[in-house]
C-alpha cells in the first residue's frame, strides 16, 4: 500500500479573545487550508475556540529535554530575580 | 560531559515515573516502554475507528432526525477520537501508516466488542450504554497515565464520550419504556452485548502477564480486573432502574465485599473472537482496508494538487 503521508501540522488554538493561542494537538493534511478545515473539525466540535493557528511540524524547533537541566540553569541560581528575595520592613506599604 | 550508562537513565526514568513527573515525547524512555505504548495507543486508536461501523450502519435508519443527529454527532467524535490517538502515537515516531497496515494485515489488534453485529436500532442503545461505558471507566484510568500525550488525549475523550453513554442510555430507556415488542428489543441488546461488554476490560488479572509492569510505568493504574468490577457495579443499578435483567443468574450483591458477585467470563469466546473468529472480524478489517485502497487516489491527488499551488506560488 501506498503510504506517501500529507506533512504533519501542529494545532493551536485561542479559546477566546483576550487569551493567548495554545497548543492542542496535531493532524495531517496536504495544506494550510485543509490543516486549518480539518483542525476546525477536529479540535473545536464544542466551541472551544475563536482562531486556529496551524504551523507545518518541520518548523518547530525546540531545545534538547536531555540537557534541559543545564539549560534551564541559570534562571534556577537568580533568585534575587524574585521580590520574595528583599527583605521589607515591617510597616512598609504599596510596596 | 559524563556519559550515563542505560541503567541509569532507566532508574531515573522509573524515579520520574514515581515521582508521578509525566514523561514527554522528546525525553528519554527505555524502549519497552516506548514500544509498550505505540501497541497500546495505536491499537486504541483502530478501536476508535472500527468502532464507527456498527454504528455507522445505523445512521440511515434512525428512527427520527433527533435520534439520527445524536448518532452522526457520536460516529464523528469517534473519528476525532482515532485522530488524537494517532497524533499521539505518531509523537512516539510511530510511523502513522505503518500502525494503519499493521491493523489491514491483522498483525495489530483492536477491541473485540467491535466484532458483534449492531442487529437492531436497540443494540445502538446498548452500545452507546455499555461499551462507551466500560471504555469511559477505562479511560478515565488512563487520564492520569505517566506519556503526557496519551494522557491529555484521554481527557479531552473522556469530556466528549460522556454524552455517548448518555444517549446510549436515554435511548434505551425509551425502548424498555416502550411497547412489549420495543422492551423484548432492548433486553436481547443487553443480553448479547453484556458479556462481550465485561470482555472489554481484558483477561482477568492472573492471566494478564504485562499488566504488572504498565502498572509499574504508570501507563496503567487500575487492574482488569477492579475496573470490570467498578463497571458491573455502576451498570446493574442502572438496568434495573430501566426494568432490564442482567443475563447473568448468579449475579448477586455481595454485601460483605460491598461489590456484585458475578458468573466467571467465558474466555474461550474472548479468545476465539480476539483471534479473528468473531462474527465479523473479517467485515471490519475489509471495510478498513477498502476505505484506505480506495481513498487512496484523493490523498494522492490533494497532495498533487499542494504541490503544484506552492510551484505556482513561488513561480
């Protein structure tokens, strides 16, 4: 059988307005428009969102979960980046 | 950078696991895990699709539109479902096609309820009852699996499928409400659909030699066996409030376990149609291959037809 597959699209979709497009799932399809046609019909059959963002799989690059710890390390050792890091006088408000 | 041995990596993929941390596509997994999974979702996902022609058969001949909407509403979702399913299998790198042949040639399994017959509109009822039923209690458990894509795609199906066993039972509730004939019809659903039903939640746990290390993974988190007993006692209550019997003779609240007793299962039967002696095993894979053979040349002529508009595009 013939398996020469249409290109896999990541989905995302916004809820509503005022939300931020987030990341539903994927499919299949030959283009932007049967990706967009086919995400409406399998990811919002219950009003779940407004607008559908679909983005060819191949142009998704991501970091490396094997070195995430490494990578993620330096925001872990800044925690002066906080406001729980200063101390504030008894007292003190607005602040 | 110091090289770690596959023991370890392994040790700290189960000390992930316990720590209940969800394991994601791109993070490493020994590959029995990997392996364990790409079966289980992809075979999952053919149940979702087989399970669409019974019931499917049924859509022309619905008794009136609101009945008939509902029912095109439900075979939809389960396509959606298929969809998620192998979305989710295909972020282990299974190969989507691949799992689709597997299913064409017989090598890959899906659940046997879907090699009854669908005989009269009553058994639509009776499945939308019981089999969407026991797939919710299943699912539910897998809701909380340790492959986050799997996971997720269990929620978002739970959400859908609790309106199929609703309308399962609303409808027949109507039936066993209904004439003598209308009742008759909706107690032989049950009596050929609640065996096969409690087939669905696989061999008893004695017999059932890999669940102990799903179990151990987090890819499974109720036994066969406690999620066959938590559906028969959430459904007996349920057909006798409709007035239908459960066809089983030594079916008995136990009040010292606080669970029904039940007959043991027939496995032979599970095992014969498992192995492709159902009644209609060979009808369902038939009409799956058929549809990819002969769906085959739109596939090719859109992907013809994409190719061409981005020429023309950049042209």
């Amino acid at each position: 059988m013939s398996t020469k597959e249409w290109p896999l699209w990541e989905v995302f979709i916004r809820s509503k307005q005022g939300l931020n497009h987030k990341h539903v799932g994927s499919l299949r399809a030959a283009d932007s428009t049967m990706a967009l046609d086919n995400a409406r019909d399998v990811y919002t059959r219950r009003s779940e969102g407004i607008s559908i963002w679909v983005v060819e799989s191949n142009y998704v690059h991501a970091n490396d979960p094997a070195d995430a710890d490494a990578y993620f390390e330096p925001s872990d050792t800044k925690i002066f980046r906080h406001p729980t890091f200063y101390e504030v006088h008894e007292g003190i408000k607005h602040m | 950078m110091k090289v770690l041995e596959t023991t370890d990596l392994e040790q700290k993929f189960q000390d992930k696991i316990d720590r209940e941390v969800k394991i994601e596509p791109n993070d490493w997994m020994p590959d029995a895990y990997r392996k364990t999974l790409i079966r289980q979702m992809s075979q999952h996902a053919h149940s979702e699709i087989v399970g669409m022609l019974p019931e499917a058969n049924w859509i022309t001949r619905a008794p009136n539109l609101r009945r008939k909407a509902v029912l095109l509403a439900k075979v939809q979702d389960e396509a959606g479902h298929g969809l998620y399913l192998y979305s989710a299998t295909e972020t282990l790198g299974a190969d989507r096609e691949a799992t689709i042949d597997d299913l064409h040639s017989g090598k890959a399994k899906y659940s046997s309820i879907f090699n009854y017959p669908a005989l009269s509109w009553a058994d639509i009822g009776a499945i939308g009852w019981l089999v969407d039923g026991a797939a919710i209690m299943n699912q539910v458990a897998l809701c909380r699996c340790s492959y986050g894509p799997y996971a997720r795609a269990m929620v978002k199906i739970c959400k859908e499928e609790s309106f199929h066993q609703r309308q399962g039972y609303e409808s027949l509730t109507k039936l066993a409400q209904g004439t003598p004939e209308q009742k008759e019809l909706a107690q032989d659903a049950l009596n050929r659909f609640w065996w096969p039903s409690l087939m669905m939640f696989g061999p008893n746990d004695d017999e059932s030699p890999n669940s102990a290390q799903s179990m151990k993974w987090k890819i499974k988190r109720l036994s066969n066996d406690d999620l066959r007993q938590n559906f028969i006692d959430a459904t007996v209550p349920q057909a006798e409030l409709i007035g239908l019997k459960v066809p089983d003779e030594n079916l008995k609240w136990n009040e010292e376990t606080g669970h029904y007793d039940f007959t043991p299962i027939n496995w032979d039967e599970f095992w014969q149609v498992v192995n492709g002696n159902g009644p209609c095993n060979k009808q369902r894979v038939d009409a799956r291959r058929k549809a990819k053979e002969e769906g085959m040349w739109v596939r090719e002529a859109a992907l013809a037809f994409a190719e061409k508009r981005k020429k023309k595009q950049t042209a």
